[in-house]
C-alpha cells in the first residue's frame, strides 16, 4: 500500500474514528475513507500480486481490477476481489453518525396534552442526498434545502395538530438517496445524481429529524420514532437509526424502536398502525400480511390503516377493512422523475387519531 495508505490504516487499527485521522493528519473525512479503502483492497490481495506489485515499484492496488503475473516457468491471470469498499464505508459511516453524539438534555414535558389522541408524522421519500437543479426537473434541491423544507414542513404540521398524548414520528424508508458513496441504487445499481459526500447526507439527514422529532416531543407528551429501510438506503438507515438512539439517550419520553427492518405497527386502542416502504409487494398483499402476521392486535381493533411511500404520488384504497395509503414524497422531482414525465407534488402530513373512534383531523402541508 501506499505511505498515505498506511499511514491512515496504522491510526485506523488503534481505534481512531475517520474524523479523528482526519484532524490527525490535516484532510478531509472523504480522503481518509478513499485512504482506508485503498489500503483494505491491498490487505485483500493475493500475496502473489503484491510481490508482483512490488517488482515494478507499484504501490497502490486501488486502480488495478485484473491482470497477469508471469514467470520463467508460467503465466497466470488474475481477477482481484469484488470491491468490499461500499460495504466498508457505510459501517464506517455508521460508526461516524453516532460516535460522540451528546445526548439530547431532557425536553421539558408540555403541560397540556389531550388524553386519548395520537398524532403520527408521516416522513416518507426525504431523498436527502439528492441533487436536483430548476432547469432540469423544475425545483433545485440540496442538502441545505432537503433540511429547510422538511424541518419547516413538520413545524407547520406540529403548529397546526392537537396536543395529542403520543406522536409518532414515522421516517417511512429513503430517508437518504444513497446508500454508500457509491451513488448506486444498491439493487438495480442506477446511477444517482448525489448533492453531497455520502458521510454530509447522513450528518444532515440525523440534524433533519432530530429537529422533527424535538418539535413533536415539545409538543406532545411522548414520542415514538420509528425509521424503516427503503429501498435507496437499504443499509443506511441504520446510521440514522442508531444515532437517534443515541441522542435521546437521556429523554425517556422519547423511544427511538430499535428493532429496525422494514415494518412498523402498532396498536393504539381501537386503532391499528402499520406501514412498509411499499418497495417490495403491493398493497393488497400487504394487508394479507398485516393480517396474519398480528392477527391478535387485528381482531382486537376495529380501525387499521396503513401507510407507505415509494412510488411518490398519493393514492388511498379500502383493502379488506384497512385503509391503505400511499403517501406523497417529501422529496421534490429530480431529473430522472421529471425526464419520465413524473408529476407528483412534494408534501407532508399529520393525522391525528382518537383511541376509540380512529381519525378524527388531518393537517397537509404542501413543500
């Protein structure tokens, strides 16, 4: 490996985090992952292509895919191994999104609440990461931006909501646009226009909801927070999952679940809560699901409703005695979207419901 490479990976192995080698040695966070990363795929490598490396002078194996190593007696062909980097990065982003995070002081409890009401804050598609410019989808989009509208769009429906007992906090999947520096969906693998270094968008993305959720727990007597994968942030979600932990260890009214993956639910009274990305089955397979998978909580309640996003346009149904509902995108078109004549609109809500009588007010907030 290279002396830079070496020099980062010998601070790695003591423990430091990226951003404490960053300080160390004077660079930025980027380049010492792009360091660490170089010097994982050298450690990977067969000890035959280092000593082939070290023949003609060669250091640095990040740019080197294949090859041939030949001797007096043989030749032979070489594949290095499949690129563990993305893999890499996004623990080490992990680790970075809640390393030293203080914890939030204890919010003061509102005074007034009422008893019997909860109030859920949808967040689906925020795409935080994503870059978009007017003259190609209509609206420019950027970090900074991402952080303004949905921070302002969750006042506005806090603002406008009752004093509700408990909230919800539902971060609803593709909370980030990429799931590692890579700027890949991690499935298909299409290439994403990206704002921002992978490490920016997760610190934005944990400030975002953060302010969401001190904005609800101001307000409301507890908080429930439930973050779930989509698909662009199939890994990524759990830095913004575990930071948020981490944040409000201190602040008992506030539950950020832990249990991660790709469904929440709960019971609420006579309501029932769910909600999937809606990446993966359609709506009428997830209600089968919802109904045998709880089935205990199913036939104690007599209101159930479910939301999810993914397709960012609004769509409502009655399924089988659920209200099934797609929820708009936080997130504005990018140019794919706009490219493929995409016209959905950019919104946020609150709904509210009563334990014994379901919904009972709703407050829509345009972006």
């Amino acid at each position: 490996m290279t002396p830079k490479q070496k020099e980062a990976w010998d601070l790695h192995i003591t423990g430091m985090s990226g951003r404490a080698i960053a300080k160390k040695i004077g660079i930025n966070e980027s380049n010492v992952r792009g360091r660490l990363n170089g010097a994982r795929k050298y450690l990977d490598s067969d000890a035959a292509i280092k000593g082939a490396m070290s023949s003609v002078g060669m250091r640095d194996v990040s740019p080197l895919h294949s090859g041939w190593i030949k001797s007096e007696g043989a030749s032979l062909y070489f594949q290095m191994p499949r690129d563990k980097s993305a893999n890499a990065n996004v623990a080490e982003v992990v680790r970075e999104a809640f390393n030293g995070i203080p914890a939030c002081p204890p919010i003061p409890s509102p005074q007034e609440f009422s008893g019997g009401l909860l109030t859920v804050y949808p967040i689906f598609d925020a795409h935080i990461g994503m870059r978009a410019s007017a003259h190609e989808s209509g609206e420019d989009m950027g970090n900074d931006i991402a952080e303004r509208r949905i921070t302002g769009g969750i006042g506005q429906c806090v603002a406008s909501s009752p004093a509700s007992e408990m909230a919800v906090v539902l971060i609803g999947g593709d909370a980030l646009h990429a799931n590692d520096q890579t700027a890949m969906t991690p499935k298909s693998k299409h290439v994403l226009d990206v704002a921002s270094s992978f490490a920016d968008a997760v610190d934005v993305a944990i400030r975002t909801f953060a302010a969401c959720i001190e904005m609800a727990a101001a307000k409301h007597r507890s908080v429930i927070v439930s973050v779930i994968q989509g698909n662009h942030d199939r890994d990524a979600y759990l830095s913004i999952m575990y930071a948020l932990r981490e944040r409000y260890r201190d602040n008992p009214r506030i539950e950020v679940q832990r249990k991660g993956g790709e469904f929440f639910v709960m019971e609420w009274g006579r309501v029932m809560l769910a909600s999937h990305h809606g990446d993966k089955a359609k709506a009428e397979r997830l209600v089968m699901h919802m109904a045998d998978e709880w089935a205990e909580m199913w036939g104690r309640t007599r209101y159930r409703f479910y939301f999810t996003g993914h397709m960012h346009h609004s769509k409502m149904q009655d399924i089988g005695g659920v209200q099934v509902e797609q929820m708009r995108a936080a997130a504005p078109r990018d140019a794919y979207a706009a490219s493929h004549s995409y016209s959905s609109r950019s919104e946020l809500q609150a709904i509210t419901y009563h334990r014994d009588n379901g919904e009972v007010s709703r407050v829509k907030v345009s972006l």
